[in-house]
C-alpha cells in the first residue's frame, strides 16, 4: 500500500474515533414527565341578578388556587388525571374541607346567607398537549319567596308576624352534594305592603318534613296563629335546579270575631327566576 492510501485510511479511522467521541459526550434527555391544562369556569345557571362571585377557589393535588376570571391555567403537574373542587366564599356559610355550613342560633338557620357556587370536575394532564376543562358552576343556594294574601280581615290592624318553617338544612357536602340538619328551622321575616304579606329566605336545601306556622299581631294587642302547616309536597323539589326561585302563594283570613283562629287555603307553588326577589 502506497503512502497516499496509508495516510488516507489513517484519517479516515482518526475522523471516526473524533465523531464517535463526541457523539458519546451529547446526553439523552428523558421524555417530559409533566404537562399543563387549563380551567374554564361557565357561570351561565345562576339567578337572575345574582352576579359572578369577583374571587373562587380551586382545590388541585393538594393545594388551594385563587382565580378571578373565567379562563385560568393551572399549574404545571406529572401527567395524569386529577380532581377539582371549585367554590366561592359566601356570607354566614362556612367551607371546612369539602362541607358548606350555613350557620345557626338557637336551632335557627339564618334566612339570607350569600349565594354560593361549586362545582366538582377532574382534568387530565397529557405530554404535548394542554387541555382545558370546563366546569359548570352549580348555585347551591335558592331562594324561597312566600306570599299571603289577605282576604278576611282588617290587613291594616296587622302589626307583626312571626313565623317559622321547619324541616331545614344547613350543610351540603359539596362533593357528594349531601343535604344535612336535624331539627333546624330558618323564620321568615314577613312584612306587609296592602294586602299582601310577604317574605323571602334563602335555603342551601331542605330535609326531613317542612311545616309554616304563624303568629299573628293584631294593633288591639290580640294574636292569632295558623298551627302547623305541612308545604312538604309543594316543596319536594326544592333541592334540584337551585338557580331556579319558589315561590308559595296562598290567602290567609284573620277573621275579626274574638277565638277565631287565622287560616291559610289556595296554596301555590310559582318557580320564578331564583335570582333576587321583590
């Protein structure tokens, strides 16, 4: 073998011994382990002038997210799928873990607790793709209307009622959407323009068997009252479609002779637009 092709073979095997000592020197990466997603919250069933909470939060593999708008990412996590639960604060409802509590005196729920919202929805984490999960908020306090017509008696004699509807809930697990109390009652504040008495309550549900009675202040210092009166049936969906109002209907006659006792015929129940009421 002439020198020329000595020396060209030796460069050929030195070329080679270079590119395979820097290719050995040129790490792997290891395929990505972790991914991204993105939240959409959809407010759309709610009622009618009930406006979007201005702050909620996000509970996701251990820790609380807080957003203000609609459209959030979430953080960076390992691929995989995780649940969500989303709600807002509310006035006179507490959140410990997954429970909403609406709080009490003396067996009373208060009347007008603020308007809570939530939703529990799970989104999955994918390498080379970020996904975005839709929740559908769920209003989880409805509004209750009551309306009494006066239809004997003097309304303009009336001074005060006092009334109280049993049979009352006042815990929700929000991830089961389990209603819970025993032996709760919420006292509607009713007032009277006309003829019309009215009140309203707001109820994160209802358990059990729901009585109304009243307790009725004449100005000559006498009273009257209804007993108990069972609005179970008129009331047996209440706990479904929760941004959508009831509203119960009926007239009340407060005779004027002395030992009558007040009476309340011709209920109704109206669904309404749940949102805020007269």
């Amino acid at each position: 073998m002439n020198s020329f092709y000595k020396n060209a073979l030796y460069a050929f095997v030195l070329l080679a011994l270079l590119l395979q000592g820097a290719c050995a020197k040129i790490p792997l990466k290891d395929p990505p382990t972790t991914s991204t997603a993105s939240l959409h919250t959809d407010w759309t069933l709610r009622g009618t002038g009930i406006d979007i909470p201005a702050e909620y939060s996000v509970d996701i593999d251990g820790r609380t997210l807080t957003f203000k708008e609609s459209e959030n990412d979430l953080p960076e996590l390992e691929t995989g799928t995780y649940p969500i639960v989303i709600y807002n604060t509310a006035e006179h409802i507490t959140l410990q873990g997954s429970n909403a509590t609406v709080s009490t005196k003396d067996g009373s729920v208060e009347p007008l607790p603020g308007w809570l919202f939530t939703a529990v929805t799970e989104v999955s984490y994918e390498i080379f793709e970020k996904r975005t999960v839709t929740a559908a908020m769920e209003q989880q306090v409805r509004l209750l209307e009551m309306e009494l017509t006066i239809t004997e008696g003097n309304p303009e004699r009336i001074t005060r009622v006092e009334a109280q509807l049993t049979g009352i809930a006042n815990n929700l697990d929000i991830r089961t959407r389990a209603l819970s109390g025993d032996h709760l009652n919420v006292q509607p504040a009713f007032t009277r323009t006309g003829d019309k008495l009215r009140a309203n309550v707001r109820l994160i549900g209802i358990t059990g068997t729901q009585h109304l009675s009243l307790r009725i202040l004449f100005s000559d210092e006498r009273e009257m009252h209804t007993g108990a009166i069972d609005l179970s049936e008129l009331l047996k969906g209440f706990n479904s479609d929760k941004h959508l109002g009831t509203k119960l209907t009926a007239d009340i006659h407060t005779p004027i002779e002395t030992g009558m006792t007040a009476s309340i015929t011709g209920w109704k129940n109206v669904e309404t637009s749940g949102g805020t009421a007269w």
